[in-house]
C-alpha cells in the first residue's frame, strides 16, 4: 500500500521519495517563522495504514518580543506557538490594552498585539447634583464611569481615558 504525501505548507522535506510505503519513514521541518508541535527542529514521520504518523504540521511562531512599557510574565519564553496564551504585565502608571493581559498565538500572528497604555491623569474630583424633589433637595455623588472608582465620598480615582459617559 502506498500513501501520497501532500507537501505541507510552512515546511520542507528531507527524503524526497513519493508515493511512500507503509512503514517508510520522512523526516521534515518547517520554515522559519514556524515550528513543529514538539519544538524540535527535524521531526520524523512514519507511513501507516491510515496515513502519516504523527501527522506532520507547522504551527506559526509569534515572537515575544517585550511590549513598551510592560514585559511578558514568562520573561525566558521568547516565542510562542500558535494556539498558546501569554500573558503580560504593564509598568507603574500603565495599563494592559487587552483584558486580563493575555494575548494569544494564531496562525496569522499576535490575536493583537500587546500593548500598555498610560494611565491618563485626570482631575479627581466628586461631582456632585442638585435635584428637586417635592420636599427636599438631593445632593448625591456622581460616578463617572471609565475604570473609575468611587474612593470616598468625597473623591474619584480615574485610570483610562476621560470619561465617555456619566452616571447619576
């Protein structure tokens, strides 16, 4: 029984003999930019019954390359393979563009890039209304609603950019 071996993208051959016969053997990597599942660089491939085993592939490579202002939690990974997740830190007075920090791995690069923010500085303060009421005056405090948290009453901590909407 013969099996055709279709060639991969991403990746070369290095015994050129096809169709191949059940229990031969190929040895292939991939190009650069990609890695095999294993990591290593030559992987060795056998024909079955049933096709190639393990069957051959070569996943995108994303380099983890620090983004300004932040770093990569796992600061001695320098790539990562395609499907995994990374996850990264930003500097004192900046924040994470993606939630939780975490990108990932796809066949077409970085899900999107890390990247850190500054922190825009923004004036704290308490903003407070007046509203009638049939017997009374009200005077509540105002959240703005942005990252912002609600210190005291009598102050606001922004993060992020200004505000896009308040709330009373």
């Amino acid at each position: 029984m013969h099996v055709l071996i279709l060639l991969l993208l991403n990746s070369y051959h290095k015994n050129y003999y096809f169709p191949a016969s059940v229990g031969q053997h190929v040895d292939y990597h991939c190009v650069d930019g990609y890695s095999t599942p294993s990591g290593y660089h030559w992987v060795r491939i056998v024909c079955s019954g049933r096709g190639w085993f393990p069957e051959p592939k070569c996943l995108k490579i994303c380099n983890a390359r620090q983004p300004e202002n932040g770093y990569f939690s796992q600061s001695w990974k320098k790539a990562y393979k395609e499907g995994e997740r990374a996850k990264y830190v930003c500097n004192t007075d900046y924040q994470t563009e993606h939630e939780g920090g975490e990108v990932t791995c796809t066949k077409n690069g970085w899900s999107s890039p890390p990247r850190c923010i500054r922190q825009s500085e923004c004036a704290c303060i308490l903003l407070r209304f007046l509203a009638k009421t049939s017997k009374s005056i009200i005077t509540s405090p105002t959240l703005i609603r942005n990252n912002s948290t609600l210190i005291e009453t009598s102050t606001i901590e922004c993060f992020g950019p200004p505000p896009t909407e308040i709330l009373t």
